[in-house]
C-alpha cells in the first residue's frame, strides 16, 4: 500500500510538475505577446504623434501665409482708399476750377456782347 501510495505520490508529483511546465510556458508566451502589443502600440502612437506634429507645423505654415497676404491685402485697401480720397480731392479742386472758368468765361461774354 505504501509502494501504491509513493507511486501514485510520483505520478502527481510528475503531472504537477508538468502542469506547472505548460504553465510557465504559457505564461512567458503571453508575456512575449503583451510585450509585442506594447511594441505595436508604442510605434503606432509614435506614428500618429509624427503625424499630428506634421500635420500642426503645416497649418501653422498655411496660418503665417493666410496672415501674410490678409495684411498683405489691408495694406493694399488702405492704399487704395488713400488713392480714392486724393482722386475726389482732385475731382472736386477740377470741379472748382471748372466753375470758376465757366464763370470768368460768362463775364468776358458779357463784357465782349456789351
């Protein structure tokens, strides 16, 4: 009964001892993976992060250029609407000279029928 006894001790402690094999195999298996995955998510956040900063240095480019011609075109309104001012001065200082012409024009008729 003894021999049964440390036999059947043997076997579990065989079966055990295999169990606790698989169970380390398993274990440094999905550690391998867990380890993969970080690997994967680490060079997929990376990615995304190169991404993004590309994408944001890009539209800070097209921002500097959007500010760039936005005063670029403020400076050119503000010219033009110097330019417009001087034009209807002018007109108006044309306008006065006209009317003096036409007045002094009147009066040396006037005088010339007289």
């Amino acid at each position: 009964q003894l021999h049964l006894a440390m036999a059947e001790k043997n076997e579990l402690t065989k079966s055990l001892e295999k169990v606790q094999k698989e169970l380390q195999e398993k274990e440094s298996e999905m550690r391998r993976e867990i380890s993969e995955y970080r690997d994967r998510l680490l060079q997929a956040e990376k990615k995304h992060q190169d991404a993004l900063t590309e994408a944001t240095e890009k539209n800070e480019v097209e921002i500097k250029t959007c500010r760039e011609k936005m005063n670029s075109l403020e400076h050119f309104i503000s010219s033009q609407k110097l330019e417009i001012e001087h034009l209807k001065s002018n007109k108006e200082q044309l306008n006065n000279s006209l009317k003096e012409a036409n007045q002094t024009l009147g009066e040396l008729l006037n005088n010339k029928v007289r």
